[in-house]
C-alpha cells in the first residue's frame, strides 16, 4: 500500500509543528542567571561595574573580584530599574571596595536606585567608601525603590547636608541587613520611607542633628542595631 500525502496537507502539518514548537519555547523556563565578572583591572567580562549592569536582564548576577575599584563606570552606578545582584565575590566586604573619591569639589556617588527597583534587586558585602553627593546621599541613594543591601559597609560617605552621607532614603521601601556605617556624615536618613533595618553597626559617624540615624514621616522598623560613638 503507498501512503500518498498531499501538498496542502503537508503544509498543515508543518504549520502545526511551528505552532507546537513556539508553544514549548515561550512556556520553557528561562536559563540560569549569567554571572558577569568584573575586576579593578578592567580585564573581566566588562570594563567597569556600570557596562556590566547595562548589559545584565533580570536575575543577572555583577560579581565583583577583591579589590579598589576606582574611576568613571565604577561609581555614580546607576542600577536602570533592573532586578540584579551585585556582589563580591569572596563574600569580603573589607576586600571588595568601591571608592567613589568623591569631595566637595568633585562630587561623586557610590550606587543610585532611583529607577523603581525593587527587592530583587540586590546589593551584597561590598564597601561603599568616600562617597559625596551634593545633593542628599553619599554612598548610596534609594527614591521610590526597594532594594535589599546586605552586609555592605558604608565608610566617610558624606554630603551636601550634614546627616544624609551613608545612604540617603526617599519615598522607599529598603531593606537593610547586617550592614555597617562608619565615619559617615550621618550614617542612614530616610524622609518617607518604611525602611526594615536589622543586625546594623552604626560607629562614629556625625550629624548635625542625628549622627547614626534620621527618620522623617518614615514608620521604620529597626531590630537587633548597634551604635556607638555616634555625634549628632
């Protein structure tokens, strides 16, 4: 017996089989994160910090080697909303520094999330250290975001006002974990922003009116924080 398949049946078929095969792929789990290596020497997978997260999608991981990292790319980092992580490698925040140099004659930030981003977007034990702003925050600056910043360090951070150096908060939701802040120009100042802070060293830092801590028309939640030495 020969089986005899017609032309227009044969298209059918192919279409189906398109149409089976699109559906498998759009309902396909997306792959595994892609881990993007950046180190001081320029030489990983991008140049600075800020090519890698301009490159990153959601769940992308920017992990940093140990180190100082220094210059344009790798300070005033802008996060664009994504739902990253940016880590050290070793888990070493002492080892892994971001050192914006900043000073009041040339300004210059750690990390801004000011694009929306929320609790997946992670920022994980590194040093944030001589960051200035002049406008509010010197090492990090979270408006209408809700990041999750553990085990970071934030040290000599100041800014253009005496107590918003370490990490400036507004209209935010953070969530601020086993993090340290020292010598900052005021260590932590949120304006109506619900921060969850816990297990936080607060350790000589100074303000004019809060060396430590400033909550603003903010409903914080604080559990389990030491401070010591702190002016203001």
């Amino acid at each position: 017996m020969r089986l005899v398949i017609r032309e227009s049946s044969m298209r059918h078929l192919i279409v189906c089989a398109a149409g089976i095969l699109a559906a498998l792929t759009l309902g396909a789990p997306r792959s595994a994160a892609t881990v993007y290596t950046v180190d001081p020497y320029g030489t990983g997978d991008f140049p600075s910090i800020q090519a890698a997260i301009d490159a990153c999608v959601a769940g992308d991981v920017v992990e940093l080697t140990d180190g100082e990292f220094t210059g344009d790319g790798n300070r005033e980092i802008d996060f664009l909303g994504k739902a990253i992580t940016l880590r050290s490698r070793s888990g070493n925040a002492a080892a892994c520094v971001l050192d914006c140099q900043g000073s009041p004659q040339e300004p210059r930030r750690g990390l801004l999330l000011c694009s929306g981003e929320g609790p997946d977007t992670r920022i994980e034990e590194i040093t944030i250290r001589d960051g200035f702003g002049m406008d509010p925050g010197g090492g990090i600056v979270c408006r209408g975001s809700a990041p999750a910043i553990v085990g970071c360090v934030l040290e000599s951070c100041y800014a253009d006002g005496d107590d918003w150096g370490g990490i400036y908060c507004e209209n935010a939701t953070p969530t601020i974990e086993h993090c340290t802040f020292r010598s900052c120009g005021g260590g932590l100042y949120c304006v109506a922003t619900p921060a969850t802070v816990r297990n936080c060293r607060f350790e000589g830092n100074g303000g004019c009116d809060s060396g430590a801590l400033t909550a603003v028309s903010s409903a914080m939640t604080i559990t389990d924080c030491f401070f010591h030495g702190n002016v203001g």
